[in-house]
C-alpha cells in the first residue's frame, strides 16, 4: 500500500506483525524518515523533536476500525473485503502517517473557502502518525487475551489519543461493546502509572465514536457509555495511591458519533469532515491536542528506542499480568456457565407458571424447585471446578442467590393466586375488626369527664386558661373543657388495639416450627385456604408467602379504608356523634323523653367525634421486620425459600417515635377546633432521611386546614340534629287541659257505672288499664331518669341489679355451646378496656399491655359463622 504525501512516497509500516515481534529499531527509523520525506541520516527527527502526536485506535475485530481511519486521516489501511470472507484483516499493529491533504481534494462537497482553510491548516499542522491495532474478540485468537493486553498497554504507552470504536447497537452491552477491553486498558494503565514520577498531566485522551448512530439525541448514549466505564473503574482493583481517585484522574474522556457508513455515505463524509478537524485545526473548540507536543515527552528521534523498549519490557514484565490470564479465563468462564444455568433454571420456572395461568397447580412446589437449584448448582461446580477456587466460589454465591429470587418469585406467583381466596375469607373479619375497634373507641371517647375550670388551668398554662376565658365570654353556654391528655392516651390505645387485632388475624396463618404449637393452629387454619388447603399444609414456603401477601393486603386495605375516612372527615365523625347521640353504651337504641337529657349527653357525643377526628389525623399503623430469632433446629429442613422467607416475615405495629408521640391533636374544649400540631419534622418516604424521629407526610391524613374544615362543618351538622332531636322531643309531648278528666267523667258516667256493676266486663277493664299503666309507668320512669336526682336514680338501679342477679341465681339460664367453644375473640371492643389508673399515668406508657389471647380449637371462619351477634363491652361503671 503506497500514498504520496508531500510528494514522498509513505508507506504502511507493519509495526507489530502477528506473532508479537515489533519492528527494528532501524525498521522504524527508517520508516520516519520516508514519512517525514527526509533522506535517512538527516536531522529530520531531530528538527521535529516532541512536536508530533500519535492517535491509535481500538476495538473489535471486524468493527471498520481501518475503515474509519482510512475516511478520518487518508491512510491506505487494508480493509476486509466482505464479499470472499468476515474474518482478522488488520494483525497486530501497522503505522502510517496522516496525510489530511489528499482528503482536500476528494471532498467534492466542500466548498472552495473551506477547502483552502483545511489545506492551509493541515499543511501547517504537526505530523500525526496513526497506529491501526488488531482487533478483539476475534475467532483466530480464541481465548487467549494475553496479546490484546500487550496490545492495550503498548497503546497507552505510545499514543495521545486513543479511538475506541464501538457501534452505537451495541451501547449497554458487555461483550458486543468490548467491556472487556476497556477493563484491561484501565488494568493496565493503572499498573503503568503507579509509579512516583506520574503528574495528573500525563494521561492520554479516551475519544469513544459511536458508529452506525441513528438517532437525534446523543445525552443518553453518552451517559450510558459512562456509567459502564465508572461501573467497570469500580470493579477493578486500584492501587493505594488511586483508591478514591475517579477514572477522569487518568483519561480525558471524550465522546462522538458517526452516520452509518454505508446507508447514509454522504452524511457519514460530512461528519467525518468535521471529525477530521479535531486533529489539525488548532482553532475548532473541540481540538484534541492541548499541547504542541507529543504528552510522552519522546522526541521523535528517540521514540524507535523508545518503542521497542517498553514492547521487550511488556513482552517479559510480568506486574503487567493484572488481573492474570487464568483469573480473567476463570471469571469469563464461570459467567459463561452462571448465563447458561440460570437460563436453564428460569426455563423450567415458566413451565409451573404457565401451568398456573392454566389453573393447574402443582403439589410439593417448593420441593420440586429445591431439587433442581441444587442440581444447577452441582452442574455448575462440576463445569468450573479446574478454575480458580476463590472466583469459582464468589460466582457460585452469586448464581445461588439468582436462582433463588427466580424461585421466590415463582412461589410469589403461586402465593398470589390462592391468596385471593383467603383474603375473602378474612375481607369480613378485618371489617369487622375495624368497626369493633371504632366502635370501643366512642365507648370509651364519651366516657372521659370533662376537667373543671380549676383543672384546666392548672394543666392548661396562663395562655390557655386567657384563651379559655375569652371562649367563656363568646359563649352564653356552658364551656366543657376536654382532658386533652387523656383523649390522646385514648387515641394511642385505639391503634394500639387495632395492630393486636389485625396481628392476630394474620398470625394464623404464619408457620409456628415448634412442633407443639403447629398441631394446635393447623385446625384454625387449614379451612382459610379453601381448596387448596392440603396444596398449602405440606408446602411451608408457599404458606410463608402467602401470609407475606395477605399481610400487605390487609395493611393496604385498612389504610385505604381510613384514608376514605379521612376524606370526608366531616361526615365520618358525624356519624360518629349520631351514633353515641342515639345509641346506648350497651348498643341499644336510645329515646330522649326530655330536652334536658338530649343536652346532658351531646358533650359526650361531641367529645366522641373530636376523639376519632384525632384518630384520622394520622395513619400509626406500619410494616415492620418481625425480629424473632429461631432455632436450628425449628428450621433444620426447610428449603432455601423458606428459610429466606421466614427471616423476611413482618409484622403490624403502631408508629410511636419521639415525634409521632407529639403528633396528636390538641384539644381544649368541645365548642372549638382542635390545635394542629406544628413544628414536628413531616418528611417524604423517599426523601432520603434516614432519621427515625420523623413524621412520615404519607400517613398524614389531615392537614391543618383540613381539621378547620372538617370541625366547622361537623359543627353545623351537630347542631342541625340537635335541632331535629329537640323538634321530636318536642312533638311527642301530650299535654292535656286540666278540665278534661273532669268533663270526661261527667259525661261518661253512665258507662263507668254499667263497667262498675259487670264483674266481668270490669275485669277485662282492668286488665286493659294495667296494660296502658304499665306503658305509662314505664315512660315515668325514663323520664325521671333522665331529669331526676342523680342518687335517687343509681338507687334505684342498684336495687333492680340485685333482684335480677337474685333471680338468675334462683333460675340458671341455658348454656349457650356456641359461645363457650368461642375462646378467641374477634372483635378488638372485647380486650381489656383502658383503665383508670392508665388513663391517669403519662403518655406514652398509659396504653394498657397488649392480652394475651388463648389458643382457639375452632376455626376463624367458623367463629364469625357462628356469633350473630358482635359482643359489646360492658360500660365502666
């Protein structure tokens, strides 16, 4: 191959042939001279100096790097001829000198101004050599990569600027674009530049072209491009002097693109005529040579013995083996292995999840995985056993656990599908776990008493009480002034209720591997999972997984379901207020005969809503890893899932860090809204704060507006049905005129005489008469109760208590079988209620200890079938 250049004759140079020998030191001499168009023995080299720039290029066999160097910088690579043959072309390193001038008149569709502007500047341009470098991943070389190091390392040592040509399809793979090959240039630059006398100015440029580039946008390639190399800087092993150093305190990474070269020719010379001038034109912004000379610092006379020095010292030198052929055949082979088995693996997976989208499932699911994973893993040792021992071991932990996230995920799917049943069978429990809470809630909301005056200030502080004065002086009615301290205790104990109760809704269908308590549960569950109750009983995998799926439904469903009521706050504790208004403590319906007890009991009623307004402030229910430690011995022949599974499990709790322990609204008095708390750290989930006292914005339900809102209109729908409930009290009033008996018996006093003077219609006279009495006594009596003296009225209760207990001592009732077999209660109103003494002691420990529940032999399907009727607490007397 001949190109004139200067009007000298410049040949290729064959400077490493492909048995690794590099050209004589006379050799290359000698092919300086003809490239420069100097007589050998001349000062040439000599007047040339370090003024002079090497560019080389990199990347893998048949990728058009000769190609692409031929179009850049005019050379006379030879090129592969794709109509005899796809195969190695260039073989080991060949060298010629760019010769931009002859590039001047073959662009036809460069006008006459920029052809004479390139000519001007290439002829005054430094002389730049080109080293075209055999490529990568070739067939002819198999897996030998000791001569590609040698190759990489000779490049960094000689060149300015070093192409990497990789095509743009390629970008975001490993083996198709050379990652490999970058990460033995990192290796070896690293290990060149290790010694003192390195300077941060002494690194050659990385110029990455995409070839075949389709696309507008370059930003994505690029940063993909990046986040390989800086994936790749981390993987290797840097000396100590460059351990926190980035892979920018060695290469100037630059980055372009380039046309297809064949669908679009005319494009793809137009760049590469831009291209070009980032060699020659000193003015271009994107000029790579930031110094005249070479960055080496070789004059061009030495750089013969220069280059045959560092290729005898990299052929012999073996610190240049980093890592060593064997480790990196070790750890190309076990990827290889690891690809090819978790294929396999992933395979027979989707065979069982086919299998279930056709309904069919499969017994013994997580025994038949467990087989197979431990045959891959033999396969795989038994194919990797000759390699090195330490990287053998690492792939294999790492094929491990892969193997198993794909074998998780199929028990996942497995656990999905039959969880569905039981969550229908638990929809109704929940439901009713959640009203039975709500409902003890206002059973204990309306039973707090209200502080005095002399209370409330002594709590309150100067401020409160001149806030509450000035509440007095607004209002003619009398002010009831809420125990805040005592609602918030309440509060507290209502989500503290309901994590025991939802728990205990879920622990039954978690695995208890000690022996003794697995038979007692098996009964009590079993029976949740339908059909597939016996599929379930002998896979502890899939029945770890599905409670991991029931779990976070239940969690997603009670958030969702006081998220609603958050949402329409308003209504909701309005509700609430009727429901105490017009219900008895012990769920019987209640009638108001006078105004007077209507009144006495709308604080309570209010007090009851304000009290669930706080409950809807904020969300204190969350997942958490259930820290139980087992035994060897309980997990001692569970599969991989389970154990994985089981170290998994979580459990329901209630959010009570410092700050969440603050977050609770501030009551002062019924007839005015709650204050909102502020100055607590409210911050995002995914904000990044790792702190643990902090309030988290997503289970805040109400914002400070929202509970102005809210109070204001339950306000005006309290005192709408207070004003319905006084129109009804009103309207059942019968108040006759005192002259109407009189006239009644005057009038009728013939008939009461014929009734008189016949016994027997007398009798049925009577007995319809004690009939109306009875009634008429009956109403009496509610009304005294409700107007009365408050001792004269427990008197009188007490009595009738005494004669009834004296009565069911005297005539035993039936036992009732259904509810004695029933020893594990559903409803969470049925726990031990807050006591006093707890209501009395200080926040946060008032909340009474969680009860202990008693095993159950009767399932928890079967309990909700057979009690008609939710049992309510008794009211404190």
């Amino acid at each position: 191959m001949v190109v004139v250049a200067g009007g000298a004759r410049t040949e290729d140079a064959h400077l490493i042939d492909d048995e690794g020998q590099l050209l004589p030191v006379n050799g290359i001499e000698e092919y300086l001279f003809t490239a420069l168009g100097a007589s050998r023995g001349g000062d040439a080299l000599h007047r040339v100096g370090i003024t002079y720039h090497v560019v080389g290029v990199l990347g893998g066999q048949s990728s058009g790097k000769s190609t692409l160097l031929n179009c850049l910088f005019g050379t006379k690579f030879q090129t592969m001829d794709e109509t005899r043959r796809r195969g190695q072309t260039t073989k080991g390193a060949f060298i010629s000198r760019a010769n931009f001038e002859v590039l001047c008149g073959d662009d036809g569709e460069m006008d006459a101004g920029a052809s004479a502007l390139m000519e001007s500047c290439a002829g005054k341009s430094l002389p730049l050599f080109v080293v075209d470098f055999e490529g990568t991943d070739g067939f002819e070389r198999g897996e030998d990569q000791s001569f590609e190091r040698q190759l990489s390392l000779f490049a960094l040592s000689v060149a300015d600027v070093l192409l990497i040509n990789m095509w743009a399809v390629d970008v975001g793979r490993f083996n198709a674009a050379n990652m490999s090959l970058l990460r033995t240039i990192f290796e070896v630059n690293l290990q060149l530049f290790s010694h003192d006398s390195y300077t941060k100015e002494e690194k050659p440029t990385l110029l990455v072209v995409l070839r075949d580039f389709t696309e507008v946008d370059t930003r994505t390639h690029f940063e993909t491009v990046r986040k390989s190399f800086d994936k790749i800087w981390d993987n290797i092993v840097k000396p100590e002097a460059f351990k926190n150093s980035t892979i920018d305190t060695l290469f100037d990474l630059r980055y372009h693109v380039l046309p297809h070269f064949k669908l679009q020719r005319a494009a793809f010379d137009k760049e590469t005529a831009k291209f070009r001038q980032w060699f020659y034109l000193s003015t271009c912004d994107e000029y790579l040579f930031h110094t005249r000379g070479m960055f080496r610092g070789v004059p061009l006379d030495g750089i013969p013995s220069y280059l045959s020095s560092c290729w005898e010292m990299i052929r012999k030198s073996k610190d240049l083996d980093i890592p060593t052929q064997r480790e990196m055949l070790a750890r190309h082979r076990c990827l290889e292995v690891k690809k090819q088995i978790l294929q396999l693996f992933t395979e027979f997976c989707s065979n069982y999840t086919e299998r279930l989208q056709r309904g069919e499932l499969v017994t013994h699911l997580t025994s038949l995985l467990e087989r197979d994973v431990e045959d891959k893993l033999r396969d795989f040792h038994q194919q990797t056993r000759l390699y090195r021992v330490d990287i053998v071991r690492k792939t294999e932990a790492e094929l491990e656990e892969e193997l198993l996230k794909v074998e998780l995920k199929l028990v996942g799917e497995y656990a999905k599908f039959i969880s569905s049943k039981v969550l229908e069978e638990l929809e109704t429990a929940v439901s009713v776990t959640v009203d039975g809470a709500l409902r003890w809630l206002l059973h204990q909301a309306q039973s707090i008493p209200f502080l005095s005056a002399e209370a409330g200030d002594a709590g309150g502080g100067t401020e409160y009480m001149s806030h509450l004065k000035s509440v007095e002086r607004a209002s003619s009615n009398d002010v009831y002034i809420t125990d805040n301290e005592t609602c918030n205790v309440l509060v507290h104990s209502f989500w503290k209720r309901l994590c025991r109760a939802l728990q205990a809704e879920i622990e039954l269908l978690y695995c208890d591997y000690s022996q003794q308590h697995q038979r007692q549960r098996e009964s009590q569950t079993l029976n949740l999972y339908d059909r597939y109750a016996s599929l379930v009983a002998e896979d502890p995998a899939l029945q770890e997984a599905i409670a991991h799926v029931v779990l976070d439904a239940v969690f997603q469903k009670v958030s969702r379901r006081f998220a609603s009521m958050a949402e329409n706050a308003a209504e909701t504790i309005h509700q609430a207020f009727e429901g105490v208004l017009n219900r008895n403590q012990d769920g019987t319906v209640r009638f108001f005969h006078t105004t007077k007890a209507l009144q006495r009991i709308e604080p309570q009623a209010r007090q009851a809503g304000l009290v669930l307004l706080g409950c809807l402030l904020y969300y204190r229910v969350k997942v958490v890893a259930d820290r139980v430690v087992y035994k060897l011995e309980d997990t001692d022949g569970l599969s991989r899932a389970a154990v994985h599974l089981l170290g998994e499990r979580r459990r329901l709790i209630v959010r009570e860090n410092s700050e969440e322990q603050k977050f609770f609204l501030h009551y002062a008095t019924i007839s005015e809204a709650p204050r909102y708390p502020i100055g607590a750290p409210v911050v995002e989930t995914d904000s990044g704060d790792t702190s643990d006292n902090v309030v988290d914005r997503d289970c805040v339900l109400l914002s400070q507006q929202a509970v102005q809102r809210a109070f204001d209109l339950y306000t005006q729908k309290c005192e709408f049905t207070m004003q319905l409930q006084l129109r009804s009290i009103e309207g059942e009033k019968q108040n006759l005129p005192a002259w109407v008996l009189p006239v009644l018996l005057l009038l009728g006093w013939n008939e009461i005489w014929y009734v008189l003077s016949s016994p027997v219609l007398f009798v049925v006279v009577v007995i319809i008469a004690a009939v109306f009495l009875r009634g008429f006594l009956l109403t009496q009596w509610a009304i005294f109760e409700e107007t009365g003296p408050t001792c004269v009225v427990v008197g009188v209760r007490v009595v009738v208590r005494q004669i009834r207990n004296i009565y069911k001592a005297l005539v035993p009732m039936i036992p009732d079988d259904v509810k004695s077999n029933v020893a594990r209660h559903r409803d969470p109103g049925s726990f031990s209620d807050v006591t006093a003494s707890a209501v009395g002691t200080s926040w946060p420990y008032a909340a009474a200890e969680p009860t202990v529940l008693p095993p159950s032999t009767t399932s928890a399907t079967l309990t909700r079938r057979l009690k008609k009727e939710e049992e309510v607490p008794t009211q404190k007397e």
